[in-house]
C-alpha cells in the first residue's frame, strides 16, 4: 500500500504537443473494491502501482489496412523509440470517418493522462467503515490525487477548445470575405463542455471527495458516477474494474448505460431502474456470469446484496450463492 501510495505524489500530467494540443489522453478507471485490508492487498495495490504507471503509457497513431496482420500492430523498433520503461501500444483506425492530424498519421505518439476513482460498495467496504478503519484514508488519497491531475488536464482541454472555436471563427470569417456572403455550409464549431460546465463538475466532485473523508461511515458512489460522467465529456477513455470483473462490475457498467440512456437519448429518469435491471437479468453481464461460474446468477447473496447502494443491486432474481 505504501509502494502504490508512494506514486501518487508524482506529477503525471503529459507535456508537449504529441496529443492534439490539449496534454494527453485522459483515461479514467473506476474501481470498486473495498479498502477493506484483507480484499485490497495484493490485486487492488497491483492496480493502483499499474494504473499510476500508465503516465509512461503511449499509444501510437498511422495508417492502417485490411490486411494487416497481427504482427504489423507493433512498431518496427519500440527500443528506438521509447526506454524499457514504457509501454507503447499502436492504434490502427480503418474508418474514414476519422480524420488524424500529420502527426498522428505518421506513428505519432499520444500520451495518456491517468486518473483512478475508488470507493468500495459491497459488505467488506461497510465493515471497513463502520469498524473507522485507517485503509479507507487509501482511498481519499487516491481520489485527491486524481482529482488535481483531472483538474489540471480539464484546464488544458478548456484553454485548447477555446483557441480551436477562435481559429474556426476566423477560418469562417475570411471565408465569408472571400465569397462576399454567409457561407450556408460552414462546418460547426469545435463542441465540448463549456468551461462553467467543466468548472461546476469538477466543484461538486471535489466536495464529494471532501465530504467522503470526513464522514467515513457513507458509501459514496456519486464519486464514481460524477468522474466518470466528466471524462466522457472531454471525450476520454472509460475503464471499470472490481475484483473478478463480472459482479460490481457488472452492476455498475449496466448503470452507467442507464444513466447514458437518460442523459444523451432522451431516456426518462423514471424509467432508467427498469431498463437497469433488464439489462442485469437479460443482458451479456448475465451471460458473463454463466461463462465464469457455469451459473446465470450474480455473487450475491441477500445479505451481500442488501448491503450494496440501491442503485447497485441486482434484480432478486439474479442472485445466488455464486463463485466469485
């Protein structure tokens, strides 16, 4: 714990121009294992020394092809490129939808910005809080951390949008000059969130986290939810995790699909718990299960699964003493 702890006080932010312009590409992992000690020692510290150390992460543009095989996914010479320290993967885009800038097209590096959030939600982080265990302090640490490296790339991303909407203005303008008339199909301009947006979400988290690490005692899964809702607004990548991948996890993707739902196709809140729990009883997290387990059921027994956050449990049907 000390060892993953250690990192955390060193500063991940990418420099440089090697990401578009806005200091690399945030990637947001949520975690929901207890900091309960017996449960976080060994995979959950692994994660965090794992997670921290994707600052030294690069993933690597150019052109790709139909017949590409599995050995042309990786560079020519990685040692020429990059120290032993680092670990580069190669993106291969086939779609001509997407349009990369020269240097991406040419192999160009992207650096990726790393932010874990954490907060247990099953029996193991209630007795952790409710007993004042000090490994909970393990997961405020974390969630600061993340949160001022999350903050300081949202400045970026902030700063680097208004300078891209300032540049299509006047691309725009000289071209209404040029032609003497509005142009009726001039392209949009650069969207994202506006920095009051970014600025309102980024408070209402770090007062989340502060209020977790004076009243130890609640689950606070908002923290998650919040965090994970800002990275995909400044278009970042999204990883969840708990200890076997199928059960948390598989409770908290299906309600983060929900909540995508509501929020980007006019789903209605009232009904996000039903299809919520249709996606648990019918969909490919069920199916997980049973390709795990050999069973259709999720770990949970009745008392584990009274003990999670309401938004978190599965539909009675679904539970089962199953093998984690």
């Amino acid at each position: 714990m000390d060892d993953a702890l250690s990192e955390t006080s060193s500063n991940n932010l990418p420099t440089g121009r090697e990401s578009v312009g806005t200091g690399g590409l945030p990637s947001s992992r949520e975690d929901l294992q207890s900091s309960h000690s017996s449960s976080f020692s060994g995979v959950g510290q692994r994660l965090i020394s794992t997670f921290i150390k994707a600052r030294n992460h690069r993933l690597l543009g150019g052109p790709g092809g139909h017949g590409d095989g599995v050995q042309s996914l990786a560079p020519a010479s990685v040692d020429k490129l990059f120290s032993f320290s680092h670990l580069v993967i190669r993106v291969k885009l086939r779609s001509g939808k997407v349009k990369l800038g020269n240097a991406l097209r040419h192999g160009g590096p992207i650096k990726v910005c790393p932010v874990l959030f954490t907060q247990g939600i099953n029996e193991k982080q209630t007795l952790a809080n409710n007993t004042g265990s000090s490994s909970t302090r393990l997961q405020d640490v974390i969630n600061a951390n993340s949160l001022k490296s999350l903050r300081h790339y949202c400045e970026r991303y902030s700063n680097y949008m208004a300078v891209q909407q300032v540049h299509e203005q006047q691309r725009q303008e000289q071209q209404r000059e040029q032609s003497g008339a509005s142009v009726a199909t001039a392209p949009a301009l650069p969207t994202g969130p506006s920095r009051d947006e970014i600025q309102r979400m980024l408070a209402e988290l770090d007062k989340l986290i502060g209020t977790a690490g004076r009243q130890a005692r609640k689950k606070r899964p908002e923290i998650l939810q919040l965090s994970s809702d800002l990275c995909r607004r400044i278009a970042g990548g999204r990883v969840t995790v708990c200890k076997s991948a199928k059960d948390r996890t598989g409770m908290s993707v299906t309600l983060e699909q929900g909540r995508i739902l509501v929020q980007q196709h006019g789903l209605r809140e009232q009904k996000k718990a039903g299809i919520v729990a249709v996606m648990r009883s019918e969909g490919v997290r069920i199916e997980n299960a049973l390709k795990n387990t050999g069973r259709r059921v999720f770990a949970f027994n009745a008392l584990q699964r009274s003990l999670l956050p309401e938004e978190y449990r599965c539909p009675p049907q679904t539970g089962g003493r199953n093998m984690s």
